[in-house]
C-alpha cells in the first residue's frame, strides 16, 4: 500500500477485532482528527510568517525598516509601525479565537462515545 503524498512503501496493516493488545504494538497513527493548526508554542512563529506572506504586511515592515534610517526618511518611524501591530494584533487574535474553537471541536469529536463490537454481537 502506498502512504498518500510520499513515496515510503507501508506493509500490510495487520488488525484483529477485540485484540487491543495486539493491535497497539504495532503503534499505528491514531483516528484523531486535528483541525486546528496552532499550538501554544507555535502560535507566534507560525502565526507571523502567514500574516507576512501578505503583501501589505511585508510592504509595511519595509517601509518601517526604511523609516529607521533618519537620511532617508523625514517621517518617524511611529506613523508606520502603530498601524502595522494594530493590523497585526487584531489578525493574531481572530485567528487565536478561530483556533481555540478548532480545538474546542476536534476535543468534542474526539471524545464521542462509540459502540465496540464484543464477541460478535
């Protein structure tokens, strides 16, 4: 069987009904579903480079970079960099709450309770 998107061949999964023990030997991947794309320790990094792909975004850092250097600009490097955090915080908070409630769901899914079939019945 070949894995979805990469070329690493997989063997036969082997699997027997009411065998837990068995069957988590083998450490196949879980059936959890993941939605959300953040954890509390990529958030940031993660959540700074989408908002800089972006072309305003980038524009804005540039122009502040700009801004930095007194002989080339006449305007302080303020009247860029108060817009550009603002856009960036409300950007980084909505896509926080969306994440959360991401979370939120994929726990709810995760945790349903499900029928195991015992014994053949």
């Amino acid at each position: 069987m070949w894995l979805t998107g990469c070329c690493v061949a997989e063997e036969e999964r082997r699997v027997r009904a009411n065998a837990r023990e068995y069957n988590e030997k083998f450490q196949y991947a879980s059936n959890c579903i993941k939605t959300s794309k953040y954890n509390i320790v990529t958030f940031l990094p993660v959540n700074l480079f989408e908002q800089f792909q972006e072309v305003a975004n980038t524009y804005f850092l540039f122009l502040l970079i700009l801004q930095l250097i007194p002989q080339i600009s006449s305007l302080s490097w303020f009247t860029t960099i108060v817009p550009l955090v603002l856009v960036l915080t409300i950007t980084a908070v909505k896509d926080a709450t969306d994440d959360y409630f991401r979370h939120k769901s994929d726990n709810q899914v995760n945790n349903r309770q499900s029928q195991v079939l015992i014994g053949g019945v």
